[in-house]
C-alpha cells in the first residue's frame, strides 16, 4: 500500500458547525490500500448533537455528514431539541413513532417558468403528521428529531427520481383521528385527515378563508387532536411569531455560488430562530435531475447571516427543463423554538410555527 504522509499541497478544508477546523494531517491512512484520513481539531464553542461537516478542496465540496460534539462529558444538546439523553432513548427502539405539527405563513414572490405564471401570493397553511419509523438496528436518523445547529448549515442532495431521504426506512402513517383542531385569533379550523397510498393519513389544511393568507397573524394557537387509533389525543399551545423584514431581499436575485451569500433582517421573535433556505435544480429529465435544498439557521438577534460558498456550491446552478429557464429558490423566515409535546402512542412529538418570505433566484 501507499506510504503515509501528509499531502500538504491539496487544500482541504475541513467545516464543522458553519467553522473553519485546524486541519492537522490530510493523506493516505497507513493501515489500508486506497483508504485516506483527514485528522482535524474541532473549532471552538462549536457543540451539538446534529452537527454539520464537509470537506472542500478548491470549488469541490463533499456530501455534508453530521457529527455529535459534546463540550465536556458524553451528552450533547442543542437549543430547542433533544439532548444525548432523549436521544440515546429513541436510539434503542426499533419501532421510532413521531409526530410534527407544523403552522406556516408564506409570502411567495414567484418569477414564473418561461416569463408565465409570475406574481406575489400569501398562504396560511397548517400540517400535522404521525409515523412509525422502522429503524434499522444499531442506527438513529437523528434529523427526524433535530433541526440544523444555529450559526450553521445544512445541504442534502436528491437525484433522478429518488426524492425520498428516509430511504432505506419502513414509513408507516399513524392515525391520530378524524380531524385536528386548530384555535386562534381568527377562530377555529379544521386539520382533514387525508390517506396517502403505501404511507398511510396525514392532515393539512389551508387556513385562510376567501382571502388565502389571512388566518395566521401573530398569536397564541391552540392545535388539538381528539385521538386516535394509533395516537392519544393531545393539546398544545404554539405562538405564531411577528414577521421580520428581509431588509435586503430587493437586492438578491442572481446568486453567485462561489461569493457566499449575505441575508440580512429586521423584526422576528426575538427568542427565536431566522431559518434561510434554498434550492436550485439541474437535468433535462425526471431521470436525471439532481436537486439540492439548503438550509441555515441563525438567532434572530444576530440580524444578518452569510450563507458560505462552502454551502452554496454544494447546489447546483439553476437549470432549464424544455429549454425553459427554472429559477431557484430563496426563502427567509423567522421561526419559534420548537416545542415538545406528548401524546400516547409517540416517542418524541414537536411542534413549531414559521412565518416566512420566499423569492425566486437564479443561483450561478
């Protein structure tokens, strides 16, 4: 096999939790023909149990992996989300049952395909979904229970007509009963319980009345599940934040991946999170589309994010399908921490609210 050393001229950067880390060997193992190793130092202050890591050399960026990092002892946490405790619990049950209920308000800026279908829209929606999870043993897909670390980021890739990044896993939708209540300022709605072949029910709905994005204005929201088959009734109290003001978004409409990308904003849930998002797409063809979908995270208080290169070209650059343009996507919200609750029949249920503004980009 190949002798080790360091291979000192190839510049690979080693990123942990949105920081740069002292890199301190990069070249073949020693141990094992075609087998090589980066050894590195973790950044300080950088801590969580959902890490997120990639190596880049030049423009070239590696998947992004994750990584739990505690400061002192065995047992990460993040804000908002589960600590090595809770985590170890759901990470010895075959069976994984989850719910999520989710409140959103959107303001989309749409630039249309082929200069059709443009303009600006709001939407008020509610979800809620419940799913046992058949885990293989000895693994824990630990982002179906923690959301990317703040000041971080996070990029996963789709391609052909593999959408779906639980594969691998037996999916079952759980049966939480007939309908879920929501209860707000604007008065009562209903969450319908709809049945997705090979999945099983979920619930949603649009929460606006005759004017579509009118139900959700900040407040405290009451969703309440009567129970089911599968799933115990439940009640919980979600507070839908004030919007923020994406003050810089007029200027954002061409990205160039390689620059980073600056975000900056007034207003939000003080408490709480800005959550930036993004996608782009290439491909001719459902076969050979490859997808990318970003996603950082930020305090609200900090009032500016830099989404990095080392992010940005891991997506590719936007695309055409039939020769018509596709623009990506760039969107801006300000979210709540999310809030747990319990419910029989589930092992970790969360619930959050996002208030968002979303705009179409050319990413280049």
């Amino acid at each position: 096999g190949p002798l080790p050393g360091d291979l000192i001229k190839v510049p690979a950067e080693i990123w942990l939790g949105g920081k740069l880390a002292s890199r301190s060997y990069a070249g073949r193992s020693g141990c094992c023909t075609g087998l090589d190793q980066i050894a590195f130092v973790v950044p300080p202050n950088v801590t969580g149990c959902n890490v997120p890591m990639a190596v880049k050399i030049n423009d070239k960026v590696s998947n992004f992996s994750t990584m739990a990092i505690a400061a002192s002892g065995r047992v990460c946490s993040d804000p908002g989300g589960s600590n090595g405790t809770d985590l170890l619990n759901l990470f010895n049950k075959p069976n994984l049952t989850i719910g999520s209920i989710g409140l959103s308000r959107t303001t989309s800026i749409n630039a249309g395909v082929g200069g059709f279908g443009g303009g600006t829209t709001k939407s008020d929606d509610g979800s809620a979904s419940f799913f046992k999870i058949t885990v293989p043993p000895g693994q824990l897909l630990t982002s179906l229970v923690q959301s990317v670390n703040i000041g971080a980021c996070t990029v996963s890739t789709f391609s052909g007509q593999n959408a779906n990044p639980l594969t691998g896993l037996t999916i079952q939708g759980l049966d939480a009963g007939a309908s879920i209540g929501v209860t707000g300022p604007g008065g009562n709605r209903t969450l319908t319980k709809t049945n997705i072949p090979s999945i099983g029910p979920v619930y949603n709905a649009k929460l606006g009345d005759a004017t579509p994005g009118n139900y959700l204005d900040p407040g405290t929201y009451t969703i309440a599940g009567p129970g089911g088959p599968d799933v115990g009734s439940f009640n919980v109290a979600l507070t839908v934040p004030p919007a923020l003001v994406w003050t810089n978004q007029e200027s954002i409409n061409t990205v160039t991946r390689a620059n980073g990308l600056p975000v900056t904003w007034t207003g939000g849930d003080p408490n709480g999170y800005v959550d930036i998002t993004g996608y782009s797409f290439t491909g001719q063809t459902a076969t050979n589309i490859v997808v990318a979908l970003f996603t950082c995270r930020a305090k609200t208080s900090d009032g500016s994010f830099t989404v990095p290169p080392l992010v940005l070209l891991s997506i590719p650059p936007s695309g055409s399908i039939a020769g018509f343009a596709i623009p990506g996507d760039l969107s801006v919200g300000t979210s709540i921490v999310p809030k747990n609750f319990t419910a029989t029949g589930l092992d970790y249920a969360v619930a959050t609210s996002l208030v968002s503004t979303a705009k179409s980009v050319t990413y280049q």
